[in-house]
C-alpha cells in the first residue's frame, strides 16, 4: 500500500515537472514571439484605424476644395466694400478714387463741377455710400472713367447716369459755334461700407 502511494506521488511529481519545463520551455523559447507578434497586433489594428481616417478625409477632397474656394471667394467679395471706416471718409475716398480715373483715363477733356455726398435714407444691410457728381467729359472718357469706376476693386457703382448734349452757343465776336464735344454728365457713385 505504501508502494502504491509512492507510485502515485511519482506520477504527480512526474506529471508537474512536466508541466513545469513546459512552462520553462515556452518563457524561455516562445513568449517573447507571442508578446512581440500581439504588439504588432496592436500596431496593424491602430495603423488600420489611421488608415481608415485618412481615407474619409480623402474621399472629402472635393467638398473641401470647394469650400476653399467658397472662402476664398468670400474674402475677395470683401475687398469690393469700401476700405474705409465712416460715410464721411468713404465719400471722401470715393470723390478721390474718381479724381484718379480721371487723371489717367481721360485725356484732359474732363472736368468735375461738383460732387455732394448724399446719406442713405432707406437703411441696408449695409451702409451705402452715395455721392452725386456733376462733370463736364467727352463720351470716349466718359466711358473709361465709368468703366474704370465699375471694375476696380472696391467696386464703385455708377447710378442714375444723366448725359446731355449742351447747346451750342456761338461765342462772342466769332461765327464759330463753341466746343460742343464736353458732354454735361450726372451720375451718382455709390460704394458699400464693409461694417453693417
């Protein structure tokens, strides 16, 4: 009887040193690659999900890109209001702007006989800037000083354009008729604050 117990701890004994150079076995030989192949796992999983993130951000190119230009867009549509920051030097840098265009898009044959500002008496959206002018052009410059006016940046706006032809007056002691090519011309300029 007591053999058989000896026997039968012999074989526990057996069975857990076994089990305990298996153990030895696997630390020694095999965990290190477990632990080494589980962090990869983990890398591939998280490059996974990366990849995945950039690849939603790059199916979204074309609405970004639009909406880039969209901004962009509005940040130019910005500097067609008037740089300046009141109604009093808004009508000042218009009249100024206009004396400009004339300078250089007019061949010395107009004359500016007055300008007057003029408030708003409807209220807008935003603050316009109006002033009456009333000049003396040939039709040739009177056309590049509007067109000049309308296309630059800020965008000034011609309004209520009047042109009359003057009359010809026969001067003094002369049987020539007077210069009858400067053209009687009114018009309004009106400019947009940019501030509401």
């Amino acid at each position: 009887m007591a053999l058989s117990l000896s026997q039968g701890n012999s074989r526990t004994t057996a069975v857990l040193l076994a089990v305990i150079v298996v153990i030895l076995i696997y630390l020694v030989g095999f965990h290190w690659f477990i632990l080494r192949h589980i962090a990869y796992s983990d890398e591939i999983g998280a490059l996974s999900g990366q990849l995945e993130r950039y690849q939603r951000v790059a199916a979204q190119r074309d609405e970004v890109e639009a909406q880039l230009e969209s901004l962009q867009s509005r940040r130019s549509e910005s500097n067609l209001f008037l740089p300046e920051a009141d109604f009093n030097e808004a009508a000042a840098g218009m009249s100024e702007r206009l004396n400009q265009m004339i300078s250089t898009q007019a061949e010395e044959s107009c004359q500016v006989v007055s300008r007057q500002p003029v408030r708003a008496r409807v209220v807008e959206r935003f603050e316009k800037v109006t002033v009456n002018v009333r000049m003396r052009c040939a039709i040739d410059d009177l056309m590049r000083v509007l067109y000049s006016l309308e296309t630059g940046v800020p965008m000034i706006i011609a309004e209520e354009v009047t042109v009359i032809k003057p009359r010809a007056r026969r001067r003094r002691n002369s049987q020539a008729p007077a210069d009858v090519s400067a053209l009687d011309v009114r018009f309004n300029m009106a400019g947009y604050l940019r501030s509401p």
